[in-house]
C-alpha cells in the first residue's frame, strides 16, 4: 500500500496498520456504542436527523470500506460485514426516500454532518485504540 500511495501511507496508513486486534475492537466497540447511543436517545425524543446523518456516515463508511478492497486488491477486515450491512444500509435509505420521511434539504445537511461527526469519531476511535495498544503493550 505504501507503494501505490506514498503521501497516505506517510500519516494515515501506518497508524492504522500498526494497530492490534484488540486495539481495533476497542474501537469499533467505541464506534457501536456512539451510534447505540445516538439511536435510542432519537427513539426516546423522537427526532431522528441527527440519526440520519449517522446513518448516512456510517454508509460511506461503509462504501470506503469497499473502495479500501477494490483498490488494494487485497482482504481487508471489514470488507465481509460491510457488504452485508451495505445491504441493510441500502435497504434502509430506499424506504427513507421512498416514504419522504426526510425533506431531501434535510437529508444532504445531516448526511455532512454526520459525515463529519463520522470522520471526527473514527479519528478518536482510532486515538483509542493507540492508548490501548500503548497501554497494554501490543503491536
């Protein structure tokens, strides 16, 4: 990978490499907890934007997920969970528009935002993950 993108690789790559397995599960258990969070406090005062936009992140989460694959060539941890929950996220978002529960102005605004709640948690979920590692001396 650091061959075929040298500039990424320098930053972003390596740190998520190098990180453990367990290191990795803090992270994505991190990850599950926000968006659990988020979901049943949208239930319990029935607003469901600022869900949206998570639901929206966590699909082009997703779709990186699978350019992650189709340009490395090469298996990646998430790429079988992302295509199955592709399905439900696909599934999801043509009953959403289907039904207009969202006026489409809405839907671009919260998907940037969650696209940047997304982008700004996956970093700390990451961070995370380092302590842990750092922490528990694994690598």
């Amino acid at each position: 990978m650091s061959e075929k993108f040298p500039a990424l690789s320098k930053s972003f790559l390596r740190r998520f490499e190098g990180l453990s397995v367990q290191g990795f599960c803090i992270a994505v258990a991190e990850e599950f907890v926000l968006l659990s969070i988020v979901t049943v406090l949208s239930i319990i005062f029935k607003t469901y934007l600022l869900w949206f936009g998570l639901f929206m992140g966590f699909f082009v989460h997703l779709l990186v997920h699978i350019l992650q694959w189709l340009v490395f060539k090469k298996y990646i941890p998430a790429i079988y969970t992302s295509f199955i929950a592709l399905i439900y996220c696909s599934f999801s978002l043509y009953y959403i528009l289907n039904n207009q529960i969202f006026q489409i102005s809405e839907m671009f605004f919260w998907t940037f935002i969650g696209v940047c709640i997304v982008v700004i948690n996956l970093i700390f979920a990451h961070k995370l993950a380092e302590v842990f590692d750092k922490r528990n001396k694994i690598s």
